[in-house]
C-alpha cells in the first residue's frame, strides 16, 4: 500500500457527479482539482450498508473541507452506472457534493495498494493528499468499519498550519512550538 511520504499515482477514471443523465459523468484525473487538497476515500461496494452511512458522513461536512480548499472525491470499483443508480434511489445520496470514482478497471485501487485480496473490492481506505500530489495522511480500516469524517478533517486541519501539532489537536488551538 502507498503511504506518507508518497506520490499519489496517476489516474483517469470515469466520475458520477450528479443524477441528470445528460450531465451525470465526466472524467477526473489528477489535474482535475490541480492545486488543491485531495481528500479521497474508497469504500467496498455500492448498495452496501456501512459505506452510504459514511458517504453521508462526508457529504455533511463538505463544505468544511471546501473551505479549507480541499475537495473529496469517493469512490469503488462499482461502475459509474452503478453509482448513478445509487445516487438516484438512495435517499441520503441523492444530492451528493462530491464526485464518486469508477475503479471499474481496479488501476487506481491497485496502484494504491488497497484491492482487497479476499474480495476484489476496494478497502475502506482514506488518503489526504496536499497540492503537489504527496500523500500525507492513509487511514485504512476492516471491511465491517466505518471511518469518522471529523477525523479526517481534524488531520487535515493539522497539516495544513504546517506545524507540530499534539495529540487529539484541534483548530485554533497551540501547536507545539520547539525551542
């Protein structure tokens, strides 16, 4: 698995943005978002139980990650077909914020290391990714757990005043400050 430290790879997958089918899929790729923070996460399946819980959870502080100008981006091996129809008929997905990636190919999940070996699925896998494309933070957890949004948002905060920053840190509080 690629970790801290790492360039996150290249890619171009098929993305569903919206439930419009006129307007429902574009290609992302890494200069999609040139310049910004990438929050990305992967979870197993669509139509699954865990991963809409977590996905909500996401999309209910997205606007917490858009202004530190950081954009999510989700996503499975599902098809973006699948996706669409996910987004259409489930309640809580319906006006999803973020784009859901289509690893139909499994490249991107295998070049970051978090094909599930047992499932042929992605892992429920989180990388924070800075501006020049170096992933920062890698967050993984078993198939059966889900991740926690304010988390993720809380390390982004960290890295983002690049400096050291203690234990269970939050915005707006001391960093740690080496004489």
């Amino acid at each position: 698995m690629l970790s801290v430290g790492e360039k996150f790879p290249q890619f171009k997958v098929k993305a569903t943005v919206s439930n419009d089918l006129n307007t429902a899929f574009v290609d992302i790729d890494n200069n999609t978002y040139k310049g910004k923070w990438l929050v990305v996460f992967f979870y197993p399946k669509d139509f699954t139980f865990v991963c809409p819980t977590e996905i909500t959870g996401f999309a209910e502080v997205n606007e917490q990650f858009v202004d530190r100008d950081a954009q999510i981006l989700t996503g499975s091996t599902d098809s973006e077909f699948v996706h669409h129809a996910w987004r259409t008929h489930h309640k809580d997905l319906n006006r999803l914020p973020f784009p859901m990636l289509a690893d139909v190919k499994r490249e991107l999940t295998s070049a970051l290391g978090i094909l599930d070996k047992n499932e042929g699925v992605a892992q429920r896998a989180t990388f924070i990714v800075d501006p020049q494309g170096i992933i920062r933070f890698v967050y993984v957890t078993d198939l059966s757990v889900g991740r926690n949004p304010a988390e993720v948002l809380r390390v982004l905060d960290a890295l983002q005043t690049d400096e050291l920053c203690p234990c269970n840190w939050k915005q707006g509080e001391d960093v740690i400050k080496v004489a």
